[in-house]
C-alpha cells in the first residue's frame, strides 16, 4: 500500500497535521521543499501502475505536473504550495465527487424506428441495460443523471420532414433524393445547418422517448432533455450542436460539486460519444464506460475512440468502476485533468487578487 492510499474517500482529511505528514513522507531530505525527484516519487504514488490505456509515467509527464504545482515557478514545492494542491488538486483524485450520466436509454434506439441493431454496426442496444442496472445496483454514485432525446414532431433530423424547410445553395443534398444517413444543409433563417438525417423517433411523449422498461431508474436522479429545438440538433447532453444554447446538466453537476463524470448509454458515436467531449470541455474528469454503451457504425466508433483518449478521456470496462470511485485505481490523465482545473482555479484566483 503506498502513502497516499492511507487518504482516499472518507479517509482524506483538510487538516494541517495530515498534509503536512504527507509532504514530510515524501520530503526524503528534509530541507522543507518537494524537488524534482521527490515530487516524481509521490506522482508514482499517487498514480501506481499504468492503467489499461495509458503510457507509462514518463520524465515529461513528472515535469508537466511539477510545473503546475510549483506556483512560484521557483524550482521546488514548498509546504504552502503542497497544502494548496492538497486541498484543490489531490483532493478531487483522492476524494472525487462521482455522477453517472445515463445518455438516451430509450425504445426508439432499443427497438424502436431507430434501434442500433438495424444500423451499419448492428449492435444490440439491449445488452447494456443489465450492464447499467448493475452499476446502479452498487449505489457507487453520488449523482445519477438520464438523459433524453425530446424532439418535436417537426425536427429537422427526421428525414420524414426534409421538405418542410429551405436546402441552403451549398447543398449536395436535394429534397428529393434525401434519405437516411444523407447530410443535407438547411437554410434556417439565413444561416447554413448541415444536418445527418435519421428516422422519426424520440417524439415528445411518444413510446419511442421512453426509457427502456427494463432500465432501472434511480432515486433522486436528475432528468435532462435535450433535441427540443425543431430548428437545432443536440448530441450532446451539455450542448445543442452549434453551442448556441445549454441544458441544465452542468449547473445540475455544478451545484452537486461533482469532479467526475461516468458516462454510458447510446450511442457511443454519436450523443454519448459528444456528452463525454464536453464533460471534459466542462472540466470533468471523464470516465467512459464501453461496456455500457453501442454504437452506429464501427468506423465512427473508432474514430470517436480515439478523438476522447486523446482529450483525456479514460476509458473503462464496468467492472473498473468501483476502484476507480473508491480512489484505488488512479489513472495518469484524470490526475491530469485535476491539475489542469487546479492550474485554472490558481490563474482565476490571481487574476482576481491583481485587480
């Protein structure tokens, strides 16, 4: 068992005593200051073993997060900069504050009108719900989030309604010989909007939006709706696709102080794969579950795969799960999203005391 392990969860403590015991284990000469090596040995503690996708601790990786914690940029950690990362970087990675955000678990994707077994990957949607359920058996979380695809009968994705708007002279598209999986663009007001075009599904009220009847649903969870704008799609649970306007699901995650969000559902590509892209736009620590999630085509898949580990994403079997909430497995890149939060928060807060 490492140093560090001694102060996960309900373990770790804000006290002077304790962060200063920590800093003197790893302070191996004694003269009051974490150098360079010093600091490796408790990023090695801190961190262990590399995990299942991730390249070991290298010398630059040691360096990158060195720079961050040396505030004064003085070439060494003092007792104040360790207590300030104590507080602000190492708790979010010993203490985490955990959300699992269900994305889309409805009929239409299951066995509806858009079901991802009917799709170019043929995935059986189906099977992740016992993977869920599983999950949330454990009551690993402290914040469990559905999310819900909610369109309107007139929404621009449907392929039923291509005719109901203006093609933009810059499409390839026509109305015509639009069909699904096209991308045509609309002209919505003057602007240009290229939009994939699906099959009905996920009306408003409908079966198809419903979730899963199978799918349990937790107490106290949140309920997120997204896809209400008939003009605008949203993929993701964060944002519609332009940006231009949010859900609640950050101020949900806000106000509940959460630092890391798991996120699962369907599908992979698509509205789960764009949830987990602005989770760590937010400045979550993101976990993907791939065992809780299907997708549409194999290619995409692949491809959001590896646009997500390199913004930081982990990616994680389900099973995983419950070391990574308990603060045993501690990966190098949500540690590095945690400094990088730190390093924000510090250049906010210095800002703030120049003015």
């Amino acid at each position: 068992m490492g140093i560090l392990d001694s102060h996960t969860c309900e373990k770790f403590s804000t006290t002077p005593e304790t962060f200063d015991a920590v800093f003197d284990a790893f302070d191996s000469n004694r003269d009051g200051y974490l150098d360079a090596e010093e600091f490796s040995g408790l990023l090695q503690d801190l961190v262990g073993p590399s995990a299942n996708n991730e390249q070991p601790l290298t010398e630059d990786t040691v360096s990158s997060f060195f720079t961050i914690i040396d505030l004064d940029n003085d070439g060494r950690i003092s007792k104040e900069e360790f207590r300030c990362a104590w507080l602000y970087w190492l708790k979010q990675i010993l203490k985490p504050v955990t959300a699992l955000v269900i994305v889309d678990m409805q009929n239409d994707f299951i066995s509806g009108s858009l079901a991802l077994r009917e799709c170019p990957a043929g995935q059986d949607a189906e099977a992740v719900v016992p993977v869920i359920n599983s999950l949330l058996e454990q009551n690993l979380f402290d914040v469990v989030v559905y999310t819900y695809d909610w369109h309107p009968e007139n929404h621009l994705s449907f392929v039923d309604n291509v005719g109901l708007r203006n093609m933009h002279p810059t499409s390839k598209v026509t109305k015509e010989d639009a069909k699904v999986h096209d991308e045509p663009v609309f002209d919505i007001a003057g602007v240009s909007r290229q939009q994939h075009l699906w099959p009905k599904h996920c009306t408003q009220g409908s079966w198809g939006a419903e979730l899963h009847p199978d799918l349990k649903v937790a107490e106290n969870a949140f309920h997120v709706k997204k896809g209400m704008n008939p003009d605008l799609d949203s993929y993701s649970a964060f944002w519609d696709n332009d940006r231009l306007s949010k859900t609640e699901l950050s101020s949900i995650l806000a106000q509940k102080r959460v630092t890391d969000v798991y996120v699962c559902g369907l599908a992979y590509d698509i509205c789960v794969g764009f949830t987990a892209n602005d989770s760590v736009d937010h400045g979550f620590r993101t976990v993907f579950i791939e065992d809780a999630t299907r997708g549409v085509a194999l290619d995409a898949i692949s491809k959001k795969r590896e646009s997500l580990l390199s913004k930081g994403v982990y990616m994680a079997d389900s099973a995983e799960v419950p070391s990574l909430i308990r603060a045993e497995n501690r990966p190098i890149c949500l540690a590095a999203q945690a400094a990088l939060n730190y390093k924000l928060a510090w250049k906010i807060v210095k800002g703030k005391s120049q003015t």
